[in-house]
C-alpha cells in the first residue's frame, strides 16, 4: 500500500473542511465483508455509517440485498436506492407509526421491517396496521441496555404472544451487542458467547413452541468477526463500510481499509508554534476528548490544542515550514457521527477527486 495512498492529484478542486470517500477502498471493504460472512446473503449491513444511495448501490451490485438502517429517512433512501429488503433497527413510536405505512404504501415492492421490545408496542402497531400488516423483530437486550426486552424468563412467552397478535407479522430476533468492544478477538468472542447464550436457549424454545425458526439478525462492527462463525445468524457490521481510527487502532482482526478522510488547511499562524486549521467541530464528531477526535496522516508531531465551530489549533514542531493554505488529510476516531455533518462528499477515484455524492440520509425527514 503505498503510504502517501490518499493524497489526490488535483488538490485545488478540494474544499476545506470537507469530506472525502474513496472509491476503491469502499470496494475493498464491501468485499471483504462478503468474504468474512462467507456469503452475502448473510449481510444486513448497517447504512447508518454512510447514508449515502451511491454506496448502497454498490453493495446491490455486490450481491447484497438485506440492509439495516436506524431512520425513517434512511428507510426511504435504501427504497430509492433499489434495496428490497430493509429492516427500521429502531422501536417505532408517535408519528414514525402512520410514517412507516406511508413508507411501505409508495414503496409496496419493499419488504420493510421494525424493531418491538414490548408487548405493549406490539399491540399498538398491530392496532394501528390497517389493511397492511407490520413486520417486526423483537429487539432482544443480552447486555448493552439501551434497547431491548431482557433475556429474562418472559422472552419465550412474550414472542408466544407477539407471534399471535393480528395484523402483525414476527419475523426473528435482533441482538445488538455494541457494549463488547474487547480489543483481542479471543476476549471479544468469549464475551460475545457468553452473552448469546440466552439468545440459543430462546430459539430452542421457540422451535419447541411449534412457531417458525426465527431469522436472526446480530451485532455490529465489532462483534461481526465472532457472529460470522454462527451458523444460521445473519451478520449487520456498518462502520467498517468506511472504518475509523477507533475501529482500526481496536480491531486488529478486521483489516478493514480507510476510506474516508477529512480535508483541512492551514488558516492561520497565529503565534510561533501554533498554525489554525479549518477543522471545526462542525466538521467532525466531537463528542469525544480533544486528542480523540481526529488523526492527521501527513503531520508528525503535533497537539491539538483546542477546537471551535470552525477552527481547529495546533501545537507544531514544524512551524516554520508549515504554509498558509497546506492541505492536511485526517482520519476521524469516529465516522459514523462526522458523515452526518457533510451535506455532501467529493469522490476520489484514481488518486483524483471528481464528483460528489450527497449524503441525503443525514436529514431526518427526505419526503415522508
């Protein structure tokens, strides 16, 4: 891999601060994400990473056909894309009820799913399908406690029930496990298999219960490298379509590629020492430490001293050297958050940024 990989040829066509994606290493990490799961039929990828139609569209052309998403704008956008299997990985309330159905009624080609962690939840999208039945997943807590029914003695019975509700159709499981963030893999498998574990003894229960076998969606990014190895368990990693620093300085047995960086130039030299950048934190996600936001690959030696809205400051040992106006490429420590700050990317392909792609999932309504 050559290590000056990401500069572009045409450096006067880049804004700053902007976002750019790299093409062939989206490629890269589609591919190897088929290649872990074994097969693409076993991916529900997440789209909440890059909300962008150009990338669901080369994960259609790679065979995959399930995806994953967390908004109703983000439902829409896959349904545009082409994508006819896409699973709302979120409890539906309030208004995103009759939303949904007005979703599933433009697009009736889409088979369209949501999440339910309660029989009270269930009864009241049962009560309010109409003529079009709801398809959920019952959303199982096995540990991260931040959604879910717990994997207490009720599950069995609850999914008894939710399975003859009306107007509802029970589709499966869905187990996001984000709390087991182990760095070693063996670690992180032993965690994982610990906490699957009620996941097993529920879908024997539901065999026994003479209900359908349940489909099976688990996991993340992190965890996608242990569900792989479940026979049966569809796998729906999202972060590693485009990776971090976060990611890639953690998970050493996922040799995901970066494939999207920040641009940013030099605005000012305010002092000896000191250079300002055109990163604001309204341009990547802030919302961990100051040292823990950003990684600038052609700069050594530097601190970050303090950020704004629009500015970005720097300690350097090169300051005399440094330009008003040289660009520097930074990969953020979480990607996810920072693409919902960019109403668009430029595309770099062949070492040359062209086009851009919108990210037009990141508002929270698109038409519906």
């Amino acid at each position: 891999m050559s290590e000056n990989w990401y500069k572009v040829n045409n450096p006067g066509e880049v804004l700053s601060p902007s976002l750019l994606v790299y093409k062939d290493r989206i490629a890269f990490n589609i591919d190897l994400m088929i290649k872990i799961a074994g097969d693409a039929d076993r991916l529900v990828p997440h789209v909440k990473t890059h909300k962008m139609a150009e990338v669901i569209r080369m994960q259609l052309d790679a065979g995959i056909s399930k995806f994953k998403c967390a908004t109703l704008a983000e439902a829409e956008l896959l349904a545009e894309a082409g994508a006819k299997w896409v699973l709302i990985a979120y409890q539906l309330v309030g208004p995103n009820i009759p939303r949904l159905q007005k979703l599933k009624a433009r697009y009736p080609q889409v088979h369209f799913a949501s999440l339910v962690d309660s029989l009270a939840t269930a009864q009241g999208l049962s009560a309010q399908s109409g003529n079009s039945p709801v398809r959920v997943f019952l959303d199982i807590n096995n540990g991260m406690n931040r959604s879910g029914h717990p994997v207490d003695g009720t599950l069995a019975d609850l999914y008894q029930k939710m399975a003859a509700l009306p107007n509802l159709h029970l589709e499966g499981l869905h187990v996001y496990d984000g709390h087991i963030r182990e760095s070693h893999f063996e670690e992180r498998k032993a965690h994982s298999n610990q906490d699957f574990a009620p996941v097993h003894s529920l879908i024997d229960q539901i065999k026994e219960m003479g209900l359908p076998a349940p489909m099976v969606i688990a996991g993340g990014s992190p965890t996608f490298t242990v569900h792989a190895k479940r026979p049966g368990v569809y796998c729906s990693p999202g972060t590693c379509l485009l990776w971090d620093w976060g990611y890639g300085d953690r998970f050493l047995d996922q040799p995901f590629q970066y494939a999207a960086l920040l641009a940013t130039r030099i605005i000012s030299k305010p002092s000896p020492g000191i250079v300002t950048i055109d990163l604001g934190h309204k341009a990547v996600a802030a919302e961990n430490p100051i040292d823990r936001r950003f990684r600038i690959l052609n700069l050594e030696d530097y601190e970050v001293l303090s950020q704004s809205e629009e500015h970005g400051v720097l300690r350097v040992a090169n300051w005399e050297s440094l330009r008003v106006g040289d660009l520097f490429y930074a990969v953020p420590y979480h990607i996810c958050p920072t693409v919902a700050l960019h109403e668009t990317v430029t595309v770099v392909e062949k070492r040359t940024a062209l086009n851009n792609w919108e990210v037009r999932a990141r508002k929270r309504v698109i038409s519906i």
